[in-house]
C-alpha cells in the first residue's frame, strides 16, 4: 500500500506552476519515447493509460507495467541512466507533461518538500514493482492474470466492483502474466462462470471484488 501522503500530493497542480514544463498529448498506440533513445526527460501521465515494455534480442515483448493517471515515468534519467530501458507506449489517449531532466532536477532542488514527496511517490511505485518480481516468480498463471486485474481496476475502494479502462487485449495480459493467449483465455472465462468478472460493452470490463478469492487461496 502506498504511504498515505503520496495519495494526498495532486502533481498536477504542482507541476502546472513549472512554466516550462511541456504539455503533451499522444493518441493510442503512439510511442511516448522508445527502449535505447536518450533519456532526457521525466513524464507525469495526467490522463490515460501507459505500457512500459522491454524486447528481448529475439524480438519477445514483456510489458513491466501499465501505468494510470497520476503516475511518473522515464525517471531513470535523473539517476545517471543515458538511455531508455523500456518502450513507453500510450494505450489510451494520454495528456502528459514532459519535463526536462535539468529543470526537472532544478524544482525538486528549490523544493526540498516537493523532493521529498516524489521520492515518497516513486519508492510506494517501485514496492508495486518488487510485489510484482516475487509474485512472477512463485504464484501460479492463474493468480498473477487475478491480481493483475484486480490492480488494474484498482481494487480497494469502496466501490464492489471497478470497470477496467480500456478493455486490455489477451496478448497484453499473456505478456504481463508471461504465460501464453490461451491460457489467459482459459482463466479469464473461467473467471467469468463464477462470476468474477463481466464482459459489458465495448469500453471494457468489470472485475468484481470476489476475484480475490482466487489470489488468497492456496
């Protein structure tokens, strides 16, 4: 869970005050930056989804994250990275604010408040990331497909179910699984005979709260 003071920061108000700050906006399937380009800015995803994938030397994609609204990414070039590790790519459409990675050193620098928060911020992210590493290697395929669709309709609030935005392709959730199209074919319509989730229209789907009885269950 991510500390209680990273939920309260609204980055976007912040970052508004940065007047050379870029606003950006890239429709579906639009490469936000590629794996190997320079890495010269840092990215707040105001609006939409983000796919964060790497390609192995035989060409196999594995997608590291998707990220929602209200989350950074390319950070890496503040830590000394030269280049990009991943593809960034917008699943939705997104509006963005591209920073530089000089200016964006520069605001946490006069903002030691600020600094503080988008540490905060990015550590709470990166626990996501680790949970993810320790549940890729010791759950089944079934449990990692059930707790990513509970994370991605941001199971916990206090709502009994969240629809997921935009409908996520079999292939993408195979690859966030790393399993193959089939199996994740086979568990989502299992899923769906018991009820834990629900194909409506075209905009995507609903994942019911139930779904968690899958990943608890040993």
């Amino acid at each position: 869970m991510a500390p209680k003071n990273s939920q309260t920061v609204d980055w976007d108000q912040l970052l508004s005050k940065i007047s050379k700050a870029s606003a950006v906006e890239y429709g579906v399937d639009r490469k936000v930056f590629w794996e190997g380009d320079p890495a010269d800015s840092v990215f707040f995803l105001r609006k939409g989804q983000v796919k964060l994938s790497v390609t192995s030397q035989q060409g196999k994609e594995a997608i590291i994250a998707i990220l929602g609204g209200g989350n950074f990414f390319g950070e890496g070039c503040m830590a000394g990275q030269p280049l990009r590790m991943s593809t960034a790519t917008a699943i939705t459409d997104c509006s963005l604010v591209r920073l530089e990675k000089g200016l964006m050193v520069q605001f946490l620098r006069e903002q030691h408040a600020i600094s503080e928060m988008f540490v905060t911020h990015l550590l709470s992210r990166n626990i996501r990331y680790e949970a993810d590493l320790v549940d890729q290697l010791f759950n089944s395929s079934e449990k990692r497909l059930a707790r990513i669709l509970l994370l991605l309709s941001h199971f916990g609030k206090e709502s009994k179910s969240e629809r997921v935005l935009p409908r996520i392709s079999q292939e993408n959730l195979a690859e966030m699984v790393g399993t193959t199209r089939s199996r994740v074919s086979h568990f989502m319509n299992k899923f769906r005979e018991l009820g834990f989730i629900d194909y409506g229209d075209k905009t995507g789907l609903t994942v019911n709260s139930g779904l968690l009885s899958v990943v608890l269950h040993d």
